[in-house]
C-alpha cells in the first residue's frame, strides 16, 4: 500500500531535493551568527578571567595577624617624602 503519490523513479533525481539552495544559504547564515555569538561569549569570558585574575603584588603584602602593636603600622603607612626642589 503506497502512502505517497510519488514513485521511486521520480524521488531518485539527480537534481536532488528542491530548494536545497535556499536551504544551504539559510544554513550558512545561521552558521555565522553562531560562530559570531560563540566568539562574544568567549570574549566575555576572557575579560571575567582577567579581571579575576589576581595580580602580582609589586610592594610584600603587609600580614596583620603578625603585628604586635598598631604602632607596627606605623612606617608602611607613611608615604616616602620626595627630595626638596632645587629653586633656581
């Protein structure tokens, strides 16, 4: 019992199916939005990571659990003074 109306003659042409044009350049579209978007997501993943990212301290950091007194404090957090200018 035939469901279709179509015979295995006519499916089987080299042509292939109709529209196969139309479907390919919508495929195609689709494939560079996705890769487009893939690449936005990584980008914002890479500026989380870098922003996460710890950083190298330049200066030792100052342990407060091995302070004695307050008064320990007291040289880091003066500012160095600059050398007097020349008036000229």
């Amino acid at each position: 019992m035939a469901v279709t109306r179509s015979t295995l003659a006519s499916r089987s042409s080299p042509g292939g199916r109709a529209g196969t044009r139309a479907l390919d350049s919508w495929r195609t579209t689709e494939l560079i939005w996705t890769l487009a978007a893939s690449l936005l997501i990584a980008a914002a993943f890479f500026l989380v990571y870098q922003a996460k990212k710890p950083d190298p301290a330049t200066t030792p950091l100052l342990n407060l659990n091995a302070l004695n007194a307050r008064e320990d404090l007291l040289p880091r957090s003066t500012r160095p003074s600059r050398p007097a200018r020349a008036i000229s």
